[in-house]
C-alpha cells in the first residue's frame, strides 16, 4: 500500500498532550489519526458527536444579560436554600 503524508497544524500545548496520552495507550499520533481516519471512512460520519454548546449561544447571552440587569436594579427575587437529610 502506498503511503502519503498528512500535514495538520496543533496547539503545542495539545500536541504534547496528544503524544502522552497516545503513549499510554501503546500507539503513536500517526497510529491514532489512522485509526481516526479509517473509522471516518468506515462508518461515514464523524465518529463522535460535534454539537456548539447553547450556553454560548447568542439568544442565551441575551437572556443572562437581561436577567443580570434585572438583579443590578434591585428586581431580583431571594431563595433560601434549606437542607434536608432523607433517610430511604
């Protein structure tokens, strides 16, 4: 099988990461692209899920903005936490 080269470019930081926890596991980065890449080939897709967390999302910092603003004046409501032990 002919070989090629794959190029990427990686935070250091990441990388170094990368090279340990590759070296635990008993392989090197290029065995675990490989294997990356062949499960990509092989099952189509991605093989884990790639999703934005909705926490950054622009609506939900409109929300916390609002809602931050309201505490600032006052309009804010106080909860007391109590603690209760259950016993099953």
């Amino acid at each position: 099988m002919e070989q090629a080269t794959l190029r990427i470019r990686m935070d250091a930081d990441l990388k170094r990461q990368f090279d340990d926890f590759c070296e635990e596991v008993g392989m090197n980065a290029s065995v675990a692209v490989n294997l990356f890449a062949k499960a990509v080939v092989r099952e189509g897709k991605i093989p884990f899920e790639i999703a934005a967390d909705p926490f950054w999302s622009a609506a939900n910092q409109a929300v916390l903005s609002r809602s931050i603003a309201q505490l600032d004046a006052g309009m804010g409501k106080c909860h007391e936490l109590i603690e209760t032990e259950e016993h099953v």
